[in-house]
C-alpha cells in the first residue's frame, strides 16, 4: 500500500480531481480489456476518450459507474476508482447512490416511452420526489440547460418517441443531469446524430462544464478537438497518452497517437 | 467455350416432377387438417346450435344458459302427448295434475334445465386459477429474467419448468389430489381425523393441521395454475426480455435501484405480452378436465357456489360444476338417446364458443397493444 502511494500520489491531494483512477485492471472473464490505467478526471472539464473500437474506453467509462457490473463475468481485478476521494468499488458502497452521483447517457438514445416530461422527472420521481412544483421546475431547467425546452414546451405531454433523434438524445442528456450529478458519462453520444444535431450536442457540454465534470467517449477526432479539455487515448486496453487536448492534436508525445489522430489506422 | 444452354436454360427444370408432387402432397396435407377442423366444428354447430338459439326473440335460449342442471323427466300423458320437463317442473305437473297416469316414463340425468352451474364454475376456476398462476409464474419469470445469473443451476431450473409443461393433465390431477385436497396445511380449531400432522399453535386451540382443501374450488385452482406455470412463466420471461436493454440501463444510470427499474421501466412494457399470452393459457384451462375431475369438480350440484354460505369466502372451499367435465359426465354417465343430445350438444356447443372467444379475443388484444406500444 505504501508502495503504491509512493508511485501514485494521493488523488484526495489535489483539489481539482473528481475522479482518480489507480493502477485499475478489469476482466471480461478470463481476458483482459483495461491494463493498469492511471487517469485523473478534472472538476468542471471535458475529458475526451479516444481509441480504436475495442481498445477499452467505452469499458473503462462504464466502471466510473459500475455499469459493467451488470454484465455476468466482468470484475475490477486491480487497481481503485476515486470518486470525491471515495474507493467506489469498495465494499461499502451503495452503487444505487453511486450512480446518482455518476450519470451516463448512452450511445442509443433510449427514452422511455412516455411523455416528455415523465421522462425527464423520472429521476427524481425514482428519489421519491412528488411536489409538483419541483418536477415542474427542475423539468423546465435541465430541459432549458440541455437546449430542448423551446423545441418543447408546448408539448411536454407528448409521447417522447415522437421528437428526433438528436432531439432525444438532448433528452436523454436533460433526464441525466435532471438528478444533478457530479459527473456525466458520455458513450459516443452523437454516433447516431447528424452534424447539425452533433453541433448542438457538443455545444450544450461546453455550456453545461461550468456545473459538471464530463466524460465523452468519440470516435470522431474532430469531436473531440472540439468539445473536449483532456484527451486520453486508448490502445489494446492500454492508456496510451493522456495530456490537454491541444498538446495532444498538435504534438503528441507518441508515435501511436499520432498515427491514430491522424488517421493512419483505426 | 461458348455454350448457349448454359445461359439460357429451355423446358423444364431438372427436378420438376419431384418438385411439383412434393408441393402437392404438402398442400394436400395442410387442406386435409382444414377440412377436419371444419368437420369438427360444422357438427357442433349444427347439431348444438338448435339448443342454444330459438326463432323467437331475443333469439338465444336464455333459459339454457342460466337456469340450473337438472334431472330430465319424459313421458306420455294420458292424451299421448309426449312432455319434456326438468325435474322442478314436473313436480309441478305431478301436483297440478294429481292421480294423472304417466305413460312411458323415463329419466334422464343431467339433462334437463340449463348450464348455469357448469358455466358459472369454470369461469370461477379459470379467474382463480389466472390470478394464482399469473402471480406466481410472473414472480419466478421475473427472477429468471432480471436477477438470475447464468448458471447450471438457474439452467436446471428452466429445463425443470419446460418439463412441467410436459407433463400429462391427469397427472396434474392426481398431485393436486395428494397435495392440495389431502396435504396442505390449514389453521382450524377441529383437525380432521385424516390429517396427516397437527401443530398446535399459542393462539386458543387453534392448530396447524396438515389436511388439505377438500375437493373445492380453491384446490382446483390451485391444481390448475401448476399446469400453466410452464406457459406463463416461458411466455412472461420472454416478454421481459423483449423490452429494450437501453431502458434498464438508463433507469440505472439514473439511480435507480433494480427493483424500481423492473416496475417502471421492464414491466409496463412487457406486461401486453405477458397478457396476451396468458389468455391463451385460460383458454387451456378452461378445457381441462382431467386436473379437476378429482379435486374441484362435482357432477350435479343444486345451488351456485356461492348459494347458502355464511362468509364470501366460503366460495372457495366450495365444489363447483364445470363445463368441460359436465360434457364428460353428459357423454360419459347417462345413456344417450334423443332426449339427451340438447344438453349434450348445447353444452359443447356453449363451451366451444366461450374457448373460441378467448383466442380471438387474445389475438385482437395482441394486435391492439402491438400498435400502441412501439419502440
């Protein structure tokens, strides 16, 4: 233990740290898809994981949620994941509450299907919150902070399943941070969206950075030059260089990345 | 090398005569099952449909449908004018016609009066047996389907609930017999003499006695659920699964724990599913006579099942008649002759409709909720 805080200074140490994770190895049954990854996930900044498909990001992203717990046969074998200081895959955690904390929009945009409004006061309703005026409030905020609320409010009580499809994924990002988490997971968020759509996506993490910590796996380089304050790339489950987004697109360090942001494979 | 028939092929295709006698035999088959389900159905209909449906208004013979079963009496007064009359009514023609000579007089069991007992039982079983099987089948779908991991275990399990669905009905009968009328155990001040074990519980003399339900409706519901546990539960499992991962995963992803997530998010979307597929399961019951012969069902029985009881609840440990096993007792028990077949085919006549009208209302309900509910 000693040892270890000698090679990885203590996260609780600096200030600005939301996540810290430490030496973290995961298992998908007997084969390795995260080797030893070290990383630091700032307050109020926009990491961006990038990487060849199968390199481990979208794995690594579902960690800091414990989402993999809900596939059979995968564990953490090594290594500890910081949330606030807070070990998350310790024992004493409670991951109901983990994940209160931690949000992740996914990939698909998967509303449920019901009306607008339900599915955005559907967190608070899981929190037992019932006071109308609240939902009313805080559905008319998250829906205002993630861009849809004038594309909406006249129809709030309409079924979900009729908006578009960037529509519903700004949605499914209202329903995330209607429960004001710290942080919010992103899982290649505008894989499905077209530019313009993409654009307003990415715009409304720049807007919402100020108030929470994001996490945003892309396969679109671009995207994350963009959207983005850090950048970790990923290589066969290995953490291959993480530093600021502009050093990483100007110079990187490494020639692997290089060839990757440049688009010379993957 | 240049070769026109391997471009363009004339007449016949090699394999032509095999191919057009295997078509033929296939349809042929498939008509035939046709033509059989229709012979089947023709029959009844022909043959029941004068039971049930009168040329004056309101056209259906309302009497057959809600008046009890009972005893058929026929004979010749002395005009030679043959009478038909159930068993109240002749008691009333004995009266009113005192020291009257009855001529070629003959009794028919079962056959007079109308179904109401028969049709009025099964509907009490099958809503029984529905809210049993569909608690239990749905709680144990929801195990398998949502909790249980992947193990030989859990694969022993479901192979184990398949099995059931392999199981003969009679079979069903005899271990609701064993268990549910002779076994279960009941809290009760008077243990019987039969029972098979005694607790006595604190409470005044109350006892746990191991004595079983009695040949009642409770019994027979409960034997019947176990038939359709494998239905339900196969058929509830996948519903669940059909519900799109990505609701789970959001719901979680918000907080919220499993058992929120399967209420709000899994099960309203599977439920259409889960029902559709149990009212086929109710049709099944409906039919089944073998499960209740020994442990629900009775051949006559005077009163409805709640007629002359005490508390609502008493309808549960009461016997009840049921229509599959009144036609089996009708067919079965009494000799047949002219005077029988009204009864006999009205009674199938009347159950084949109320079956018919299960499926056919499973399927329009099937294809309402698969339009509403799209994702």
């Amino acid at each position: 233990m000693s040892e270890h805080q000698e090679i990885f200074p203590s996260h609780e140490n600096l200030p600005d740290v939301m996540v810290g994770i430490r030496d973290l190895c995961f298992n998908y049954g007997s084969s390795q898809a995260l080797k030893h990854i070290n990383l630091e996930l700032k307050q109020n900044k926009v990491t961006a994981f990038i990487g060849p498909s199968g390199c481990g990001k979208s794995t690594l992203l579902r960690c800091i949620n414990r989402m993999n717990d809900e596939i059979p046969g995968t564990r953490v074998t090594q290594g500890s994941i910081r949330v606030e200081g807070v070990d998350i895959y310790d024992r004493s955690v409670d991951v109901v509450k983990l994940r209160r904390d931690v949000g992740m929009v996914f990939q698909k945009s998967n509303p449920f299907p019901r009306s607008i409004y339900e599915n955005v006061a559907f967190g608070l309703r899981m929190r037992g919150e019932k006071n109308k005026v609240v939902l009313d409030q805080v559905v008319e905020e998250s829906l205002k902070d993630s861009a849809l609320w004038d594309e909406v409010k006249d129809r709030l009580q309409e079924s979900a399943l009729g908006l578009s499809g960037g529509q519903q994924q700004r949605l499914c990002i209202a329903r995330t941070i209607a429960v004001k988490p710290l942080v919010v997971l992103m899982d290649e968020p505008c894989s499905a969206l077209d530019p313009i759509a993409t654009a307003k996506v990415e715009e409304l993490i720049y807007n919402l950075k100020k108030d929470y910590t994001f996490v945003v796996v892309t396969h679109n380089m671009q995207q994350a030059s963009r959207v983005s304050d850090e950048t970790a790339f990923f290589f066969m489950g290995e953490l291959i260089e993480f530093s600021e987004t502009r050093r990483i697109f100007s110079n990187p360090k490494l020639k692997k990345t290089e060839d990757y942001i440049s688009g010379r494979f993957g | 090398m240049f070769n026109p028939e391997s471009i363009i092929r004339k007449g016949r295709p090699k394999g032509y005569l095999r191919e057009t006698l295997v078509r033929s035999f296939l349809r042929g088959i498939t008509y035939l099952i046709v033509i059989i389900a229709l012979m089947i159905f023709g029959k009844i209909l022909i043959d029941g449909a004068p039971a049930i449906f009168t040329s004056k208004f309101p056209f259906v013979d309302i009497e057959f449908l809600t008046a009890k079963n009972e005893t058929l009496h026929v004979f010749d007064d002395a005009q030679g004018t043959r009478h038909q009359l159930p068993a109240s009514k002749y008691s009333d023609y004995v009266n009113a016609h005192a020291g009257a000579t009855l001529y070629n007089e003959q009794t028919f069991s079962y056959s007079g009066g109308g179904i109401a007992g028969p049709i009025v039982g099964t509907a009490l079983l099958t809503i029984g047996s529905m809210i049993l099987a569909l608690f239990f089948g749905v709680s144990a779908a929801i195990y398998l389907a949502e909790y249980a991991k992947q193990s030989p275990f859990i694969h022993a399990v479901r192979l184990a609930i398949l099995n059931l669905a392999g199981i003969p009905s009679i079979v069903f009968g005899l271990f609701g017999f064993s268990v549910f009328v002779l076994a279960v155990p009941i809290i009760t001040n008077t243990p019987s003499d039969r029972s098979m074990l005694t607790i006595p519980l604190m409470v005044g003399n109350y006892v746990l006695s191991f004595q079983g339900w009695n040949s009642s409706l409770i019994a027979g519901c409960a034997t019947l659920a176990c038939m359709i546990l494998p239905v339900i539960i196969t058929a509830s499992e996948e519903s669940l699964r059909a519900v799109p991962q990505g609701f789970r995963d959001a719901s979680l992803a918000m907080g919220g724990t499993r058992w929120q997530t399967i209420r709000k998010c899994v099960l309203p979307y599977s439920l259409p599913g889960i029902l559709t597929s149990s009212l086929l399961a109710i049709a099944r019951v409906a039919g089944e006579t073998a499960p209740i012969m020994f442990t629900a069902a009775v051949a006559a029985k005077d009163d409805l099942p709640w007629q002359g009881l005490s508390n609502p609840f008493g309808v549960l440990s009461s016997q009840v008649q049921a229509l599959p096993y009144h036609i089996y007792t009708l067919a079965a028990r009494i000799p047949n002759s002219e005077y029988t077949e009204r009864a006999q085919y009205g009674s199938v006549f009347v159950f084949l409709v109320l079956v018919a009208s299960l499926s056919f209302g499973s399927m329009i309900l099937r294809a309402k909720l698969r339009k509403k509910l799209k994702w």
